[in-house]
C-alpha cells in the first residue's frame, strides 16, 4: 500500500492499536516485518499510519500475537476499509483536517457524549449560532472561510439521522452556555427553542448543569466521548484554542468515563433540563 503524507486520527488510531498489540504480545517490529514480508521501516509507518494496513495482514499479526478478542479484531479490520468516500472528503484541502476528524470520529461512534461550559454542542447547532462562533475566532478567519465551517458544521448534525442507525447522543451543558448570546438575542432565542425540540427526539438527550451546582471537573473544556464499537476503541476529543485534540490512552479514557458519570449525576433530567431552556428562551 502507498504510503500517506497526512494519515487521518482513524488511520493513526488503527497503527496505535496495532503497535500496541505487538507491544502486549512482546513481540518486535522486526519479527511483524517477517511475518508479513516487509521490511522494518513499512512496518513502523504501518503502526504510525503512514501506511495503510489490509484485513489480512491485521488479522495475520493478531493471530500471531495470540489476541483471542474476535470483536476487537473485526473492528480493527473495519478501520481498514478506506474504499467508501465519506462526505467529508469534499472538505479536504478547504478546512483544517481536526475538522474532518471530528466529522469521521462522530461517523463511526456507536454512541456519542459530551459537555460544553460555554458553546451548545456543534451537533445542535443552527447555522446562525454556528456563523456567530466561527466569526469570533481569532485572527480573523476570512468571510468565505467562515461560511464553509458552518456548511461543514451543519452537514456533521447528520449522523443524528444516520444510515443505518442513527448515533445515540447525550449532549451536557452548563447553564452558562444557554445564557452567552452568540449572534444576539434572536438567534440565542432560536438557538435554545431549537435544542428544546432536539431533546425530543429519541436518540437526544440534553441535561443541563445549573449554576447552583458550583465546581465541576474539567472546567473550561469542551470534551467528546466517543464509544467505538469495543470499549477498547473509545476515543476523546478535547477542544482547545490551537484545535482539538485526540486520546485514547486507557488512563485518559478511564479518566473521561468518571467524567461525564459526574456530569449525568449532577445535571437535571430531560424534563427538567428542557424546562430550563425554554424559560431562559422566553426572558430573551
């Protein structure tokens, strides 16, 4: 397989998984280039995601390093299919590729969870809200810019309609981040009415963090949980000023998971949060 300049968080997610299965079976790179029959260097951008690696060759390396996890592997071996171009192809070369990722990262969940201190969610974004945030960054992103993150930001809400099966999303937010009026009083006001209706969908959940509750953990992040298909497979977003940020270390994951059991303990309910909303809607 040729190699790639700029291989996407999946693709390096599948040579991290792969580099650390070979590490638990203590094995080296040296004895994977022999079982596939390539040299030394192929094998390590294969587990940097440089290069691309085919269902045979992962399921040759999990037998030989003795990985029993069926599951695991069938879901290593669906990271490797690259056949299907995915919409946010379109946007390559246009926007920057942590935008892609996130898109591809939300894609292929099997559940999504997070909280927002001070933006609502990209995934219940309406365009107006979208625009207000965009065109607050600094430096100053170009008009056209701009208008093309919002396209993408609205075509990523997709997945809450996916087919076949659309993602499961539990949306935590701080009280604060219904009341900043990003674009002005109108567009908030449409904003929170349109989270209302969203939170009535089957797949939503919004619970929301009053400001009484006081400290929370991890203020003054954004975070994404992102389920994968075996719990092995979980990922982290994390936004930050410079862009997001992925991880997946088991620490990390173990760290997020308590996280948002915090934020799903000491938020309100579906009922109560949606209450909440409308009332801060209506004094708007």
């Amino acid at each position: 397989m040729p190699t790639r300049p700029a291989p996407t968080e999946r693709q390096k997610r599948l040579g991290a998984e792969l580099r650390r299965m070979r590490l638990d079976a203590g094995r080296t790179t040296e004895y994977a280039a022999g079982l596939l029959g390539l040299d030394r260097t192929k094998v390590s951008n294969m587990e940097s995601g440089i290069r691309g690696a085919s269902p045979e060759r992962i399921r040759t390396l999990a037998s030989n390093y003795e990985c029993a996890d069926e599951a695991y592997i069938e879901a290593l071996v669906a990271m490797a299919d690259t056949r299907k171009r995915c919409w946010w192809h379109q946007f390559r070369g246009a926007l920057p590729q942590g935008l892609l990722d996130v898109a591809e990262l939300e894609w292929f969940a099997t559940r999504l969870r997070s909280y927002q201190t001070v933006h609502v969610p990209g995934l219940l974004q309406l365009g107006a809200y979208a625009r207000a945030v965009f065109a607050a960054a600094l430096p100053p992103l170009p008009p056209s810019e701009v208008e093309l993150r919002v396209v993408q930001r609205l075509r990523r809400q997709q997945v809450l309609d996916r087919d076949p099966g659309p993602v499961d999303y539990v949306a935590y937010l701080h009280e604060w981040a219904l009341r900043m009026q990003f674009g002005g009083r109108r567009a908030m006001r449409e904003q929170l009415l349109h989270l209302c209706d969203a939170s009535e969908r089957p797949n939503v959940e919004i619970r929301v963090l009053p400001v009484e509750v006081g400290a929370f953990p991890g203020a003054g992040h954004a975070v994404l949980y992102a389920h994968g298909a075996v719990p092995q497979l979980d990922t982290v977003q994390l936004d930050s000023a410079h862009g997001g940020e992925f991880t997946h270390s088991e620490a990390q994951l173990t760290k997020y998971r308590s996280h948002m059991d915090w934020w799903h303990a000491h938020t309100l309910g579906s009922e109560r949060s949606r209450d909440l909303i409308r009332s801060i809607a209506h004094q708007l």
